[in-house]
C-alpha cells in the first residue's frame, strides 16, 4: 500500500509474509513519524471501461458508498483516475512525457515504476488512507504503525513511447499476518493491449520501535473494505517468476559500481532513498553491450535495508548461471541455449561495510528492428 517510504530490513520478505516469529526482527534506521491526521473521504467511483483481463476480472458487488467530508481538491478535478465501479480498484491514465523517454524514445523503467507509486499512492488518497506518504489508517497511525516495502516485481512487455497514454489500474489485499500486496495491469490506452504488469508486498512496522507487527484485525478490517473479497492476482500463473527467490549474488561480481552517493533529488517525503533509485544503481553496473543490444524485460528487488543520504553504495552484477534440462538417458542437453533467448543476471547493492541494501535479478531481450 505504501508508495513512498522505507524499504524492508533485516528479513526477507517470504519470512516476513509468513511466520509471526520475525516480528523481533529490527531495521537499522529511524523512519520519521507521519505528521498528523489526514481528513477521510473517498470520491464516488465514476463508470470505467470494462477491464477486459481475465485474470482480475470480478463479479463482486459493489462496495458501500461513503460520503466525502469535503469536496475534493483542484488536483483531484483535474487527475485523469478513479476508483472502478465496483470500488475495489483504481484506474488512472497518464502520457507519458519527453522527459520520462530514454535513447529509444520510449519510457525508461525508472518512469514505469515512478507511474506505479503514483497510481498507488493516489488510490490510497481516493480511499481516505493518509495523504503523509504512508497510506495509514487510522488506527495504524494512533500505533504508529507504517508500510514498508518488502519486494517489487515488474514485468514489461513493449514500453510506451512519448505521447502515449498509458491505463494502470491497481488493487491491494492481505498478504499473510504481517503483510499486504499491490498489484498493477498496464495497459496501451489506444488499444487496450496488456503493455505490463507488476506485482508487490508490504509488511507493517512500528516506526517506534523498528519492529515488525501483525496486521491487528482493527487495521485489516479499516483497509480490507476497499480490497477485493477474492483473491485477484496480476500473475495468476504457476510458479511466475514473482514467487521465484533471489540468491545472494557470489563476490567477486562480474561487474561493479563502486561509489554510487544519493543526491537531494533521490530523497523522499520520508527523508530515505526513494525506491525507484535502487532501480537505476542496480542497472549502473549492467555492461554497456547489454544496455546497447537488449531492453529490460523483468526485474525483481527484494529490499533488505534502507539508505540514507549519507551512505556509499556498491552495484554488482554477474550473470546468472542456468542449468539446462535434460533429455533422454545420456544426460545430453536438450537444446543449446538460443541467441533470442532473454539473457538472465543476478544483482546486489550493499553498502561500503558489505551491508546489503537489496537484491535483484533481471532478464533482457533483444530489442526491437527500428521502425
């Protein structure tokens, strides 16, 4: 649920979903505290186009209406988003920008992943969560308890080029005791084609202590209103590579970064690294032969620790090592390895003390002919 803020320390984000044990668990970093109460109100969801994806498809009834305790600001007249009919999801469009393309013209990841805190954060707002940055509910903020991120998964089918018009529509739920997930469809708003998809897991903390809480059923029933009974996911498949786990990265890598400082630009409202910088140190030390003959496809980051604006951080990156299936009974690969094939790496940001800050795991594809 949360958008903007700190990133999941100390535990990995399977163990966190799952086992109420972890909650000893501590992050190294103060996270400061959501600054007062933000007045509840949400909008009347306005009739959206059908949502033709079957994986999200529902046939849920209608959330209750709630009134607005006031009338919504300029911002929110002039957003190009709303909750969907039945008010267990939010769409919004967006253009992209000329300023949000790289060399190919196209969006850049960093801008895919921007317009997903974007689009989550403003269905937070939509349903009356706070507006400080941490999309708390009321009881979570008498507690002091936050969001923070666990993992992020991202899959991209064709980027957006400038003056495209991109629909995102998003939805959380429960994730285990201790968690909950946002999931994403993105889609080419000319034709309705499926340009993407995005998945991700939150676990509470309370800012006080640095420990990780339970969702208390006050809080579950305070956020669960606006999420779908059933469960919906982005990537209903069988083991998707969203499930799949993330290895430590060996040392020495491949290749390096050393030195990566955050500037003012990369903080938040939170004073911690922004989530989405951690994407672009992750890709500073990919080789420029990759960068120059193939796109980024997947990406998945697991957060283990926050940065502050103090830190020195190092990338490394090192292909990953696949092992090829078997055929017959002489134990002779069943294919060689295809030249389109996309091409897999491993990734870790640590800090100068060895300290990993994330993990991360990428696939590449050729890029397209130019047209």
């Amino acid at each position: 649920m949360l958008l903007k803020g700190g990133a999941f320390s100390a535990c990995n984000a399977a163990a966190a979903a799952g086992d109420g044990g972890h909650a000893n668990c501590r992050f190294s970093t103060l996270i400061r505290r959501p600054a007062g109460n933000a007045a509840v109100w949400r909008n009347r969801a306005r009739k959206a186009q059908p949502f033709r994806v079957a994986s999200v498809a529902t046939g849920e009834p209608k959330s209750k209406p709630q009134e607005p305790t006031y009338q919504p600001s300029l911002a929110d007249r002039l957003r190009l988003g709303s909750l969907t009919e039945d008010g267990l999801s939010y769409k919004e469009k967006f253009i992209v920008r000329c300023y949000e393309v790289g060399m190919n013209k196209t969006a850049t990841v960093e801008t895919i992943a921007n317009l997903l805190q974007e689009v989550g954060c403003n269905h937070a707002q939509n349903v009356g969560f706070s507006t400080d940055g941490f999309a708390t509910t009321l009881s979570m903020r008498k507690l002091h308890l936050i969001w923070v991120t666990a993992r992020m998964h991202i899959e991209i089918y064709k980027y957006p080029a400038w003056s495209d018009v991109v629909e995102i529509e998003t939805w959380c739920q429960s994730e285990g005791r201790i968690g909950t997930r946002r999931d994403w469809i993105l889609k080419d708003y000319a034709n309705g084609e499926v340009i993407g998809r995005a998945t991700s897991k939150w676990v509470m903390m309370n800012e006080d202590t640095r420990r990780l809480q339970k969702v208390t059923d006050e809080v579950r029933d305070e956020y669960l209103v606006y999420c779908p009974k059933t469960l919906r996911l982005a990537f209903p498949e069988e083991n998707n590579a969203s499930l799949k786990k993330i290895a430590k990265l060996d040392d020495p890598a491949g290749y390096t970064k050393h030195g990566l400082v955050p500037r003012r630009a990369d903080l938040d409202m939170n004073q911690h690294v922004n989530n989405v910088t951690y994407i672009g140190w992750l890709l500073e030390s990919m080789p420029q032969e990759i960068i120059d003959s193939h796109e980024l496809q997947t990406i998945t980051l697991d957060y283990r620790r926050e940065c502050q604006h103090d830190d020195v951080v190092d990338s490394l990156t090192s292909p990953e090592e696949t092992v090829l299936e078997l055929q017959g009974t002489n134990g002779s690969p069943a294919a060689s390895k295809d030249e389109n094939d996309p091409l897999q790496f491993l990734h870790l940001l640590r800090l100068s003390d060895g300290s990993e800050i994330n993990r991360g795991r990428t696939e590449w594809r050729k890029k397209p002919e130019k047209r």
